[in-house]
C-alpha cells in the first residue's frame, strides 16, 4: 500500500511539473552589425527583463592581465558620455527597477528589470554602456579600489573563501581557468588606462554580444527601439580573441595543503569533467545531485546525520564551455581529522561508481532535476538569462524547451559510468584545508 501511495504522488507531482512546463515561445534576429537579438512576450505581468550577454570571461583575459572581464563589470557602471558618473543606478531606480551584472569564466551578463513601459529606458542604457562608456582613470581608480575591497571580504579574509581560486589553479596548469576570475591584484594595479581601453574596444562590440529581452513587451515595438539604439553601433573591427588552449590531462592525483583562517579543518577534491552540453555533463551534473543536493542527498545523510563527520558537505559540477571541473567539499566536525571525511566521501563515490542507484532514488532524482530547471525559468529575468545563454554557448535558444530532455535521456548506468569513469583518483586534486596555527 505505501508503495502505490508513493507511485501515485510521483505520478501527481511529474504531472504538475510539466504542466508547468509551457514551451517558452520568442524570436531572434541579427541586427546588420552582427548584434544577436531574442525577444519573449510574457503579458502576465507588467515588467521586463533587459539583459545583454558579452562573450567575455576571465578565460579571454592574457596571463598577464587578468580580472579584466570582473572590473569591467564595475567600470560600466560609472557612466557614460551621455550619464554622469553615479548616475546610472540612479535612472533605474528612480524608474522603480532594478539592475545588477555578474561574470564568470566565459561570460560577463548586464540585466535591468523595470517596468514594462520603460523598456526603451533600459535599451537607451544598455546601448550606453556598450557604445559611449567612459573609460578613464577616474573611474578606473574608483573601481579599483572597489574590486580590492571585494577581494579582501569574498576571498583574502573569508574562511574558506579561496577554495574555487585555489582549486583551479592546481586542476589547469595551462588552460586559463587556472586563474580567478576576480584575477591577480599585481596585474589590475600595474594596468594602464589603455590597457583597458583596448579590452573594452576589442570585447565590448555588438557581434559579441546576445541582447534578451523577457516580459511584456510589443514586439514591433521592441524591434523598432532595438534599431533606434543598437542598430548603428559599428561591429568589432578584428576577430575575438577565444582562447584554444586544450588542458593536458592529469598526470595523477596532485594534493597539497592550504592554511586558512578557519577553525575547522576541510576537504576539497576537484575532479576535471567534460564541458557543459556534452552527453556526459548531463550525467555528472545528475551525479553531483544524487551526492550533495538536499538532506536527504547521499554525502549528507552519510557523513553529516549518520556518521557525523562533517558538519557541510557538497558537490559542485561547474558548468563551463570547456572542459570544467566538478568539487567535493566538507568542512569537518570538531575533533574530526580531515582524512577521516575524505575517506568517507570517497566510499561514498566508490559506491555509486560499482553499484546501480535503485529505481527510487533515481525516480526521486529526475524530479529533482525537472524541478530545478523549471525553477530556473520560472522568472522572467531567469527566462531572458536562460535564452542568452543558450543562444551564446551552444548557438541554440530552443534549448530553454528541449534541454531537459537531454538530462532525463540520462540513465543509472550513464550515473554509474561517469562516476567511474572521472571521480578516480588519478583525475582529482585534493586540496586539505587547516587552521592557520597548525602550521606552527
């Protein structure tokens, strides 16, 4: 009887999930200047999300001049020849909006959420940004000692907090992920204001860039302003720089030890895994689920509830164009020495590396799957990123309906498979993480 009861809420909770998944309808186009352009009508509510996307990361940085791509997510904030410098926030907000920017590896995202009927103020800003910015030693400056206070409270001072950074640098030795993304202090201090001018020049360009828009918007209309703003902003005048480096694999397992302001010990393993999009990300990206997703997630009932060895534990598959990297952290319980937890996470991965998850757990685990990526479309900013993305990565912005399918196409053994096939010592780094006064 308990049985059939589960069998039947899983029936009702799948059905929910894709009655939610309504197929995310929009067009695309490319202005003349090589500017890609997608926009999806939501008339639900009255806002809109207006983003633009930049094929810019840190990984199209040069090995002496990293962090370019971060600071420039605070520099175009500072203004333009046509918005006075600390007023660019202040037009969104005062137009009941808000805005942010993020960067990663690959890419640098600039968004505004406003009020549908001030669309055309977030295309004016946007266009802005990308044409008339102002890059001088004023603002540079500014900013400068703006990232330097980041680094200082994300990283330098946060317990724990270089473990992506420290990580990557010994998981790459020549692909540029191997520096951080916020880059090295020395080199945003010893760039000139040409340096950064250049960047801005042979980056900041329309045929480089994915212009989203999501929400309540009338498509002409749209596509009139787009043309008003965008339309005669002149195209990159040389070839993007992407970096071609392919990463040697791992001689074998590397480990070091790293001395941190922390109280409690940690264990972080970074085994390298394919690229997103790849029949077996999609594996991974369900294996690091199965492992570290939830309570109930196998590395947290084993290690945190039962054995009580860690007190977090988690497991992180980065989803990057070229090949990632997947991390295994737990930080240990007091009085629990570190290889006590490694050893614990690593009988967890032997497991599903040799033994198929039962029916149950993989059923639980798609839902969890379909849940999430329905989740990360269920905003209309989430909408407008998602079509970006998969416009900019894979060249395909139909993915946003098809994409789950490649996940649910996933099966036990293709779990099993890449468990033992990528999380194996030899292609891992095992970072422990110890208080500073150990080191005495």
């Amino acid at each position: 009887m308990k049985k059939f009861i589960l069998l039947l809420f899983w029936v009702s909770f799948s059905t929910c999930l894709m009655a939610q998944m309504n197929k995310v309808e929009y067009v695309e186009y490319d202005l003349d200047n090589g500017m890609h352009v997608i926009l999806h009508q939501d008339k639900s509510t009255p806002i809109v999300a207006v983003s633009i996307m930049y094929h810019v990361g840190s990984k199209n940085e040069k090995p002496d001049k990293t962090g370019f791509a971060h600071f420039f997510e605070h520099l175009l904030f500072e203004g333009s020849a046509n918005i006075e410098r600390g007023e660019y926030d202040k037009y969104v907000e005062k137009a009941g909006g808000t805005l942010n920017a993020n960067t990663s590896f690959d890419r640098t995202y600039y968004y505004e959420i406003l009020p549908s009927n001030q669309l055309e103020l977030g295309l004016w800003l946007e266009s802005e940004r990308l044409l008339h910015a102002v890059v001088e030693n004023k603002g540079i400056e500014t900013q400068r000692e703006v990232v330097k206070e980041e680094r200082r409270q994300r990283i330098d001072n946060q317990p724990y907090g270089s473990i992506l950074s420290e990580a990557m640098s010994r998981a790459y030795t020549e692909h540029p992920y191997k520096w951080p993304i916020i880059g090295y202090m020395e080199h945003l201090n010893a760039a000139e204001e040409d340096d950064y001018k250049n960047f801005y020049k042979d980056f900041y360009v329309p045929n480089n860039a994915v212009l989203s828009i999501a929400g309540d918007i009338d498509l002409a209309e749209a596509k009139v302003w787009i043309q008003k703003y965008f339309g005669s902003i002149p195209r990159g005048e040389k070839p993007i720089y992407r970096p071609s480096i392919v990463e040697p694999s791992l001689a074998g397992e590397v480990r070091d030890t790293i001395y941190d302001n922390i109280q409690l010990p940690a264990v972080v393993q970074t085994y390298r895994i394919p690229a997103q999009g790849t029949p077996d990300f999609y594996a991974v990206s369900m294996l690091g689920t199965l492992l570290a997703q939830g309570e109930s997630s196998r590395l947290n009932k084993a290690l945190v509830d039962e054995k009580q060895k860690a007190l977090f534990i988690g497991n992180f598959p980065l989803e990057l164009e070229d090949p990632g990297v997947s991390i295994a952290f737990g930080i240990c319980n007091m009085g629990v020495p570190p290889d006590e937890v490694e050893k614990g996470i690593d009988e967890e991965i032997a497991k599903v590396s040799t033994e198929l998850i039962s029916d149950n757990e993989f059923q639980k685990l798609k839902n969890q799957v379909e849940n999430d990526f329905i989740s990360s479309n269920a905003r209309i900013a989430g909408i407008a990123e998602s079509l970006a993305n998969y416009h900019m990565y894979f060249g395909d912005a139909g993915l946003i309906n098809t994409e789950l399918e490649r996940y649910l196409a996933v099966t036990k053994e293709d779990i099993m498979r890449v468990a033992k096939k990528y999380f194996h010592k030899d292609n891992r780094v095992v970072l422990y993480y110890l208080p500073k006064e150990s080191k005495l």
